[in-house]
C-alpha cells in the first residue's frame, strides 16, 4: 500500500520535495545549514514564508531563463536534437515516464504551460517545437 506524499518547503531557503504525509507534520529543513542559520535568525514565520516565496519565485525565474535562452538557439540551421526533445519533455511535462504516452504527456505540459492558462508563451513555443521533434523521431 502507498503512503499518501505531499509536497513541502523548506522553512528558511524554500527549495521544494516530496514527503510522506505524516500527522501533525513539523518545520522541515532541507539541511542542517538552514535549520541553523534559522533558529540563529528571529525571523517569525511570516518572514520565513515570504523568504520561502522569494526562493520558489528566484527558482522559477532561472528556470524560465534557461528554457528561454534554449528556444532561442533553436533555428532552422540549428534544430532541436531528438535527445535534447526528450529530455525536455520530461522536464516540462513533470512525468518522466512520458514515453509511454506521449500525448497525454504533451497534454498535461500544455496544462502549465499554456499561456491564456497563465503559462509562459515562449516555454510553449519550445514544448510545441519539442512535440514536433519527438514526433519525427531520431531520423
């Protein structure tokens, strides 16, 4: 039987991961580098969730840049490789078993990243263009 898992942020950085849900769940810490530096700091929890916030927002920000700067170095002279497609598609579907459907994969990262959704029209460019090359094959 699977245990229910839940997604959690770390109290002081905000980096996110999976945890098992577990009854009256306490703080959690990604290391012991930010338990210390938060019990060292009198922050009160508003303070730690806009911090948490801010680390979330710095993280989707350089995310954006990188697929981004991708995007733009995709060009007729230089296309998306198939190895590169796929990688990609597991990263912005968020299933790394994809393969195995790859149109509800496309689906679900058109979902995200669909931008009349709230989703980034240029990360859409690149998961269309990415659906285009897996599409082909490695030919």
């Amino acid at each position: 039987m699977r245990r229910p898992v839940t997604r959690v942020a770390c109290a002081w950085c905000g980096l996110e991961r999976n945890r098992v849900v577990q009854s009256g769940m306490p703080i959690w810490w990604c290391s012991d580098a930010c338990k210390q530096a938060s019990r060292r700091g009198s922050a009160s929890l508003s303070e730690v969730g806009q911090r948490a916030e801010l680390g979330r927002d710095r993280r989707r920000r350089e995310r954006l840049e990188r697929l981004h700067a991708i995007f733009d170095r995709i060009t007729p002279m230089t296309p998306l490789s198939y190895v590169d497609a796929r990688m990609l598609m597991a990263e912005l579907s968020g299933d790394k078993l994809w393969f195995l459907h790859p149109r509800t994969a496309y689906r679900a990262a058109s979902r995200q990243w669909h931008p009349d959704i709230g989703g980034d029209a240029k990360v859409f460019r690149l998961l269309q263009a990415v659906t285009e090359t897996v599409e082909r094959g490695p030919h």
